[in-house]
C-alpha cells in the first residue's frame, strides 16, 4: 500500500511521520530541515506492508514530480496536507493539488484522498485565526469537489494523530477494523494497563492514559517483545508463547500469539487487579485476532 502525503514546503509532513512512525517529539520536528526530492519509507503494520512517501514541497521539487509523474503513480492514499497558520498559501496549495491528482489519474490511479488540516493548535497562533483559516480552507475549490475525509491535526496531538493514520491504514480491511474496536472495547472495561501490539512493535490499542507515543511502542520494551519473540522461534519453536518479568511491586506479561500479535499486561500490587476470567477472555480474543492476521497476510 503506497500512501503519498503531499503539500507545500513547512506544512509539516516530515513533522506528522517523524512524530508517528519516527518516535520523535513535537520539539525535535522544530529542527527538521526541508525534504530533499523525497523520501521513502517501508512499515510492516499488522502484516499490510506500507510505504509512505513523504514529497519533498519545495517548488523546485514540486515540479519536478509533475515533469516525473511516474514517482507518484500507484499512491493508494493521497494525504494532503494543508498549512492552517499559513492562508496566505490557500491558493498554491489548491492548484498542486489539482496537480498532483490528475498526474496521479493519468498514470492510471484512483487514490482515496485524504486532507489533513495540519497545525490545528494554539502554539504561537490565536484561537480565531485558526477558526478563521479552517472556514476558509473548508471553501478550497478542491476540498468542496471532491469532498476528502477531513481530519484536523497537529503534531501537539500526538496520540490522535497516530490513531488517524492507524484509521488511514486499517480503513479498507473491514474484519481488521472489526478485531481492532472488539480490543479497544475489552481494553475499556479492564484496570491492568494492557498494549496490543504487532511483533514489530506497532502500537494497535491501549489503555494507559498519557501513553501517547506515536505508533511504535517505546524502545525498551520493543527490545523485550523482540527478544521474546526470538526465545518464542528458536527456543519454543512454537507459533505463540508467553513470558513475565517481575519485581517486588510489578509484574509484566507478554503475550505473544500466531507470531505476529503481542499483548502485554501490566500489573502493579497497589492497583486492583482485572478477574482472570476476563484477562483470559481477551487474551482468546486476541488469539483469533492473530489468527485473521496470519490469513489476511497470506492472502496476499
Ligand atoms: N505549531 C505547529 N507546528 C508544526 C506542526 N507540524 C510541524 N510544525 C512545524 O512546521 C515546520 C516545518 O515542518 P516540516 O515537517 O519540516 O515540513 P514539511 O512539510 O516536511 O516541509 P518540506 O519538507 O519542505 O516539504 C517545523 O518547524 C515544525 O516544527 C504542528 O502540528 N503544529
Ligand atoms: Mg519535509
């Protein structure tokens, strides 16, 4: 699946991918310089491979790929990305989009498109400004014609921002969609603090409040989910197994299922603890969740 985010210079792509993808924070994407041509990068998310290219909006770049449309072709989702704090640039964003989308049609392409309402926050930008250009942009010549899906988002929001692209990504799989609100809605229900994740770490669900980091899970414990998967292929040699870790005070679980989805448990003495009757029955959910997985991936 190719996803394409495009838009003018310092609209922030490199900023929304780097915040998400990239386990960056909203102060280190300050530094960011601009996009050179473009940039290219590969994620297995629950087993759909996903290369999401991040062009470069410098104009010198931009017209490049209009000369080279080839680079644009295939893109299954065009994400725009539109500067709210810069209405100024309404206009020449509207024509790239244009641009973009009938280079990407004439190479045969019907891609979903997808705006993003970027910078959607109070940091260094007044409330009614932003009001104002939201009016304005939601008049866009392209936004009244092909009516994209409409997503406001800032780099400050992290957490919902990944969730839009996790929304992005999982859009067009309907049972994907379905086991991914069935572990949301048990994750509601239950006090551990409980991650679903893939093997490589893509965060699906939580329920720890201010976790927020994006899509991948923070990098030790992505470490640990990695270790355990290799003592689950070469020691195990089975398909699924679990692992704990404990302390005193704490304790770790990790569940790894199908040898793609993994669920980790945190329990802590001074906070209750879930019935193991319900702990068990997400933990059969999630089995057949990585079941759907594996056969979803050898569909192929
Ligand atoms: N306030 C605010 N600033 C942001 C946000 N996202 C990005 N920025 C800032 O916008 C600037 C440009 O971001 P980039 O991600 O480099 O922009 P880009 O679209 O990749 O630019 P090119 O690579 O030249 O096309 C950076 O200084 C970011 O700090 C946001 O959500 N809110
Ligand atoms: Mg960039």
């Amino acid at each position: 699946m190719k996803i394409s985010l495009v838009g003018l210079s310092g609209c922030g792509k490199t900023s929304i991918y780097s915040t998400t993808f990239g386990g960056m924070t909203p102060l280190e994407v300050k530094d960011l310089g601009p996009t050179v041509m473009y940039e290219v990068k590969s994620h297995n998310y629950l087993g759909i491979q996903v290369s999401l290219w991040d062009f470069g909006g410098q104009e010198k770049y931009r017209q490049s790929y209009l000369e080279t449309p080839k680079l644009l072709a295939n893109t299954s989702i065009l994400v725009f990305v539109l500067d709210l704090h810069h209405p100024e640039n309404f206009d020449i964003a509207n024509e790239y989009f244009d641009n973009v989308y009938s280079a990407i049609k004439e190479q045969g392409g019907d891609p979903r498109i997808k705006i993003f309402y970027h910078k959607y926050d109070t940091e260094e930008y007044t409330k009614e400004a932003l009001e104002e250009n939201l009016s304005k942009a939601k008049q866009l010549p392209f936004i009244v014609k092909y009516t994209p899906r409409e997503f406001l988002t800032s780099v400050y929001r992290q957490e919902e921002l990944s969730d839009f692209l996790k929304q992005i990504l999982i859009a067009d799989f309907d049972e994907l969609k379905k086991s991914v609100e069935g572990a949301q809605e048990f994750l509601s229900k239950l006090k551990s603090k409980i991650i679903i994740t893939d093997v490589n770490g893509n965060v699906i669900t939580h329920n720890i409040e201010g976790f927020a980091t994006g899509i991948q899970l923070r990098e030790d414990l992505r470490e640990y989910i990695f270790a355990c998967n290799v003592l689950r292929e070469n020691f195990l040699t089975s398909e699924s197994g679990s692992f704990s870790a404990s302390s005193e005070a704490k304790k770790l679980k990790v569940y790894i299922y199908n040898y793609v989805l993994t669920v980790l448990i945190m329990m802590d003495e001074h906070e209750p603890a879930d019935p193991q009757d319900s702990i068990n029955e997400l933990l059969k959910e999630m089995e057949l969740f990585a079941e759907l997985l594996v056969e979803m991936s050898s569909e192929e």
